[in-house]
C-alpha cells in the first residue's frame, strides 16, 4: 500500500476526488494549508498591516491506495489537475505497512 499526499490548489479538489471514486477509493482526508514554493506567494494584502507573508492557500489531502493502482491514479492525477503554470502541487509517496480498521480491528489491504 502506498500513502499518497498532495499538495494542491484548493480548486483541484472535486477533480481529484473524481480520480480517486473512479478507481474505487473513497477514503481522504483533506485539510487547509498554506504554503508557498517557486510560486513565491502574493503579499500585498499584507504590506499594509506591515507585514511580509507570501503564503498562498492550498489544500493537503492524504490517502492511501493500492500498490497496483498507484501508477494509473498519479498518471491521471498529473493530466487532470495541472494547469501548467507554477504552483499545481506536489505529490508525496510513502510506504504504508499495515491499516487498522478503529471500529472492528481488522487489518490490511481489503479494507481500504
């Protein structure tokens, strides 16, 4: 199992989660974020206050998937949520040993 996390625009969400339910995945979390990279931020809203904050607003949204599925859903993540431009994103891959069901206590993969 893999744990994917991205980095996304707040606007690429219903798109990603229309990835996600095609290829039968369901669970996500998603939380708001702020965050800045080569895209550098906007801050002119906050010069006025005197301050320099060149964060902009994206969405971190983490789930797990299939080893066997990881390589389609990044393919189809990449086509469908770039636009081209700086500031899309990051996708993060880690290795996921085992899941545990809280409610039942059930363990691995057929639970996802």
């Amino acid at each position: 199992m893999k744990k994917i996390e991205l980095i996304i625009r707040p606007e690429k969400l219903e798109p990603l989660k229309k990835i996600l339910s095609k290829n039968e995945y369901s669970g996500l979390t998603v939380m708001s974020a702020m965050g800045c990279g080569h895209q550098k931020g906007y801050s002119e809203e906050f010069k006025k206050l005197g301050m320099e904050i060149n964060l902009l607003p994206k969405l971190y949204v983490m789930t797990v998937i299939l080893d066997e599925d990881l390589d389609d859903i990044l393919t189809e993540i990449c086509e469908k949520l770039s636009t081209g431009q700086v500031g899309d994103g990051k996708i993060f891959i880690t290795n996921v040993d085992d899941v545990m069901r809280i409610r039942t206590g059930e363990h691995g993969e057929s639970i996802l």
